[in-house]
C-alpha cells in the first residue's frame, strides 16, 4: 500500500516494465475514477511518478498505471496529513488504559 499526502504527491513503485503513459485512481468509497497522463522518472530500479493528484484526505483508492491499454502495475493508496514517516492508524484514536493489575483469589 501506498501512502500519499494530500498535496505535493511522488511516489515510487516496481512496475512489470519501465514504460508508462498513464495512471488511474479510483476512488473506493464513490468509486470516482480519475485519469491522468504521466511522464514518469527511472531512479535505481524504481519508476518515479510525480503528479498533482487529486486526492480526499482518509480516503482508499485503487491505482493502476498503464503502458498503453496493459496494466503494468496496481496498488492500493491512503491519503492522509499526517507525516508519513510516523504514520499511523490510531493517531489520536486509541488511549492506553492503565491498571494495577489487582486481583482476587477466591477460594
């Protein structure tokens, strides 16, 4: 899975072959698709996309990027604000509950 902010969007991925023209999202909650054409970087052995995406804060999307009609890659994508090196899917949701671990033995 990927996971990409709203804004300022560069991804890398490990596609089937190094030549692409174009990418899809599809939104999963709407199913909204959006196209975009693309002129995608090789860095390493990675192909480098850096597009300005549209994309909904908490949202799901399926990306599929596309070498004429063959799909040469699929993933899943997240957009989130948060910082995505420390990422994670409790931020602010889970509160720790402390206890002393007492306990009866009735017997």
């Amino acid at each position: 899975m990927i996971i990409l902010p709203t804004s300022n969007q560069s991804f890398y991925i490990i596609p089937r072959s190094y030549v692409a023209d174009s990418m899809t999202l599809t939104n999963e909650l709407t199913g909204e698709v959006d196209t975009y054409s693309i002129t995608p970087s090789t860095s390493d052995h990675y192909m480098v996309i850096t597009e300005e995406l549209t994309l909904t804060e908490n949202h799901f999307y399926v990306l599929k990027v596309y070498d004429g009609t063959d799909v040469i890659y699929r993933d899943r994508v997240f957009c989130t604000d948060q910082d995505t090196e420390t990422f994670s899917v409790n931020d602010n949701v889970y509160t720790e509950h402390t206890s002393n671990n007492d306990f009866i033995i009735i017997s």
